[in-house]
C-alpha cells in the first residue's frame, strides 16, 4: 500500500460518488424536501450500505457475479423494479397533499436499498477488483476501504447541500410537486444507462 495507491482511491471515490445516480438523486430530493440535517440519515446509510458490500464482496460474493451473471442480471432488473416504486411515491405522495411532500428514506431504508443498487455494485465492484491490491491483508484492506468511504461522503453531501439551496424556492407548492415529479422520473433515468451494461 503507497500513498500514490491511497491518492488514487480518494480521486476515484470522490468523482464517482459525484457522478449522478440514484444515491445522489434521492439526496437532491431530499435535500429539497426535507433539509440537510434530514438527509443525513440517507446519507449515513449509504455509507453503511457501501461497507456491507465491500465485507460481502472481500467474503466472496464476488465470485458468485462471476461465476453466475445470471444472479447479477437478477440483481439488476429487481433494483430497477424497486426505483421505479419509489419514483411512484414521490409522484403519489407529490399528487396527494398540498404541500407535495416526498417520499422521506431515512438510514435503515437507505442501507438496505444499496444492496439491490446496480450503480453501487458496479462502483464497489470495480473499487475492490482495480484499487485493491490482490493479497492485501486485513488492516490494509481495511484503510483502503475506510479512504474510499471518507472521499464518497463529501460527494454525495454536495447533491444533499444543492437541495438543501433549492428548499426555500420551493416552498410554493406548485414548484415542489414539479420537481419532485421531475426527480421521479431523473430516478428511473438514471438506471437505464446501467440496465445495459454489460
């Protein structure tokens, strides 16, 4: 383990935990409908969500995707079912009250639904398979799980922050109940890309 190794883990976890998807998207709106001290659970169990794969994947899950793609593709197309019902909150809970509230995934939610995250999978995935080094022991595998998590918080904090500073414009109604219609449908976009990867 170097430090050039530790530099790159913190560039790598910080880029893609920036890129959009549905982490970032779901903490754009939550930022907006609920205030960043509110989205921090989500944020929280992300993090947790992420440490449980990386221990699942170092136990050995990884040879299940790579002996069975099927598992994975199953994997896929169930992650996109469950966005798709929560894009169907938000928009059911946006139509049926006058202050358009979002559907609010605070951390048990948040940390369990990284586990059926095809995004996730592919960045914790290519994290452990690139950056860390084959025959690491413990304690080193250790710190560089622990940098790829602390460079992801602030990532993903950012998209949290940026709906928090749109929370005072969407105050009228009308604006809410767009953009969280607008953020249902971001949701499922943000899968597709990911539906086709191979």
């Amino acid at each position: 383990m170097t430090w050039s190794l530790l530099v790159s883990v913190a560039v790598f976890s910080f880029v893609t935990s920036v890129t959009p998807g549905p982490n970032n998207t779901f903490l754009l709106s939550s930022g907006a409908n609920f205030g960043l001290r509110k989205s921090v659970p989500y944020l929280n169990g992300i993090m947790a969500g992420l440490a449980g794969m990386m221990i699942a994947l170092g136990a050995g899950l990884g040879v299940v995707f790579t002996t069975l793609p099927a598992v994975y593709q199953v994997l896929k197309w169930v992650g996109f079912a469950y966005i798709v019902w929560l894009a169907f909150l938000i928009v059911k809970s946006t139509t049926k009250t006058e202050t358009a509230e979002a559907q609010y995934i605070g951390f048990v939610k948040a940390t369990t639904f990284q586990f059926v995250n095809p995004k996730a999978w592919i960045v914790v995935g290519s994290f452990m398979a690139t950056l860390v080094p084959v025959g690491s022991g413990f304690a080193a595998t250790a710190i560089i799980c622990l940098v790829f998590l602390v460079f992801t918080y602030p990532g993903a904090l950012l998209w949290a922050v940026a709906g928090q500073a749109l929370k005072g414009w969407l105050s009228h109604p009308l604006r809410r109940r767009v953009f969280n219609i607008v953020s249902a449908i971001l949701l499922v976009l943000s899968m597709i890309p990911v539906l086709f990867l191979h």
